[in-house]
C-alpha cells in the first residue's frame, strides 16, 4: 500500500454512495456527537466538517435521519476544542513521521520496514549466539569420563 494507494481511494470514497451511507450510519451510532463521527468516517478531516454537517442537514431535513440535540445544538466551544486537538493530532503525527524518517515518497515506508526487520534479524543472532555461549560451553565441564574397567 503506498500513499498514492491511499489517495485514491480517497478521491473514489469521497462524495461516494458508500460515504453518505456511513455518514449516516455514524451519525445514527453517535446519536448526533460530531465528535464520534468525525473519527468514524474513513478519510474524514477537520475541512471534511462542513460538508459532512451539510449532508447530515439535508438527510435531517428530509427526514431521513432524527434529530439529535448533540447535533442541532452542538456549541461553539465544542466545534473548536475539535479543531484543537485535530491540530494537535496533526503537529504529533507530522513529529512522527519525522522522528521516523518518512518522506512523503511511497519507497520511504519499505525502507523502514526492511530495517526494522534487520534490526530484528541482528537481535535475533545476538541472542542466538549469547545463548549458545551460555548453554554450549558449559556442557564440557560438567561430564565425567566414562571408562569401563576390567572385571
């Protein structure tokens, strides 16, 4: 899966049939809390809210879907305490990525994988080896010859 992978599937799924299914399934489960729906919807971010408040509104309005008072009546206090800590998210997964070397190319991720894996590899061996030096060498030591005498 590479992040041009990702992006398109997030140009199919958005304004999708399967989207505006589970936008309404989400708001049905949360009873209205944008909070539970925004972390619901797949490939939904904090400049997806108005539309999907938008969509939300007009099913509302058809009446399609109840209305719940966390969403008729959601206050503005909420809405940017969620903007806050989706910012924070944002800053914390950008440090991430950082810290791990990410670039934004698709090879970057494979590149991580691989030497993780040979960091694992080499773990392995160390432990391996300090086991045999552990185990194998002492074995010498503790044996007493065996001679048969004679009768």
């Amino acid at each position: 899966v590479t992040v041009a992978d990702i992006k398109e599937f997030e140009d199919k799924y958005k304004g999708s049939e399967e989207e505006m299914t589970d936008i309404k399934q989400a708001y049905l489960d949360f009873e209205g809390d944008m909070d539970g729906i925004m972390e619901s919807v797949l490939c939904s971010t904090l400049e997806d809210e108005s539309r999907i408040r938008a969509i939300l509104e007009t099913a509302i309005e058809a009446q399609e879907l109840p209305a719940y008072t966390a969403f008729t009546k959601e206050t503005a206090s909420k809405q940017r305490a969620r903007k806050r800590r989706g910012d924070r998210e944002a800053k914390e997964a950008e440090g991430v990525r950082q810290k791990l070397g990410l670039e934004d190319g698709s090879d970057s991720l494979k590149l991580l994988i691989q030497k993780k894996q040979k960091d694992r590899e080499k773990q392995m061996d160390n432990f391996l080896a300090a086991m045999e030096a552990k185990y194998c060498a002492n074995s010498q030591k503790g044996k007493k010859s065996t001679k048969k005498g004679k009768k």
